[in-house]
C-alpha cells in the first residue's frame, strides 16, 4: 500500500492551512482505502531559510538537523497533496524553501495539489506545476481549489462547499494510482 503525505503549505502561527490539510486528511481516509495518508506538518521541521552552499540536486548530504528529519520523511512518502495557499500571487516562502533543500528525495513520485485563496489559489498551484516537475515528480492533472469566499466563514474557519466532493476524489484516486505506478520506477 502506497504512503501519501498531505503536506502543509503555510507556517504562520495564524494559518487556516492546517484546517484545510487536516480536512483533506480525514476526507482521504474515509474515501480511499488504497493508500496510507498521513498529515505532514513543515512547520514542526522548524525548517531555516533556504542558504545552502551545494545545491540539493547536487548532493543527497543534509547537513542541518531539521533539514535531514525533513528529507526522511519525504523520502519515506510515495506520493504527496500540496494544500498551499496563494500569498501575492505565489506560494510560501515557507513551502518553497521545504521544496528547495531537497531533491532526490522527491524523484519519482505524484502529487496533487489542493489550493485556496481569494481567487482560488490558482497562481500558486501554476507556480508549484514546473517546480515539482523539475524534480521528477508527476502532478496529476485533477487539482482542488477553495475560495476563501465561499468555502471560509469569515475567512478563517474551513468549511468547504458539498459540491468539491468529485474533485478532491478524482485528485486522491489520481495520486495513489500514479503514486503505485511509479514504484516501478523508484525500485529500478
């Protein structure tokens, strides 16, 4: 059974993004049984800004303690779902530095992506596209998006709409299926 990690996209102490991560998790477990999910937090990595010396592509040493906890987990993980919220047309700077101290670890593996904001997230679900690409990873084409209108009381309390259900299915069904299928690939 393949492990996918929900992985968090924002480190603020005021965040919603766990809300949402969390939602994700438990809507995952209760509607596919052919995957392991579990939430995986960048914020208790306590990662540091992003200023290594050797690019990561270029070594698979990590040097800094909670850089090297975070590339373990990754590394234990055949498959992820981004929740990342849209600051200023863009991801976090939190979930781009997670992003950028690895590499390899990332190799071989699906994603999906779930985004929010006031237009949907939509330009930082494009922004993370090309980068996950450009570590090997398969984003799968069905991608979830919440408003924070319409899906947020007051824009701090997550409570999506009904009709997200086919959505956020066809994104799980399309990561755990792509997520077993690349196996192959890492095992070579």
């Amino acid at each position: 059974m393949v492990k996918i990690g929900i992985i968090t996209g924002s480190t603020r102490n005021s965040r919603v993004n766990l809300q949402v991560a969390e939602w994700i998790l438990e809507f995952a477990k209760a509607h596919n049984n052919n995957a392991e999910f579990e939430l995986v937090d960048i914020k208790e990595f306590d990662l540091p800004r992003f200023d290594e010396v050797i690019p990561p592509i270029a070594t698979d040493d990590r040097p800094n303690p909670n850089v090297k906890r975070w590339s373990d987990k990754v590394k234990e993980l055949d498959g992820f779902i981004f929740v990342t919220p849209e600051y200023n047309k863009a991801v976090t700077g939190g979930l781009k530095d997670a992003i950028d101290y690895l590499a390899s670890e990332f190799f071989h593996k699906a994603a999906g992506i779930v985004s929010y904001g006031g237009q949907l997230g939509i330009s930082a679900s494009v922004m993370m596209r090309p980068m996950l690409g450009n570590l090997k990873v398969a984003v799968v084409g069905p991608q979830v998006t919440f408003s924070m209108n319409t899906d947020f009381e007051q824009m701090s309390t997550f409570k999506p709409a009904d009709y997200h259900t086919d959505s956020i299915n066809n994104m799980l069904n399309d990561v755990v299926s792509w997520s077993e299928a690349l196996q192959t690939v890492r095992n070579k």
